[in-house]
C-alpha cells in the first residue's frame, strides 16, 4: 500500500500503523480496507485521477 501512496503522494497523506490491516481512508471516512492493492489503486484512480508517479 505503501507504494500506492508514493504513486499519489502530492495528494495522498501516507501513515503506517503497528498492526491490522492495510486501509485507503478518505477524510469524509469513506474506506477502502485490502490486503490486496488493485481495489484501493481503482479507488485511488478514481478519487484523485492519475497517479504522479508511474507505479
């Protein structure tokens, strides 16, 4: 997840916690909670549009 972030990084806030599991949050609360990338990287494509980063 933390690579999608990069990818978004001028529109995306990247915080790591201790345990659990791997979330995309927005700040109205929408969630996006994966172990797997490609459905926070659809979300993040349609939230924010195209990545800064080529990931």
């Amino acid at each position: 997840m933390r690579a999608l972030g990069d990818a978004w990084a001028d529109r995306v806030s990247v915080t790591t916690a201790k345990s659990g599991p791997s979330m995309l949050v927005r700040p109205d609360g929408h969630v996006v909670g994966t172990t797997d990338p490609a459905p926070a990287e659809q979300a993040l494509r349609t939230w924010l549009g195209t990545p800064a980063l080529h990931i």
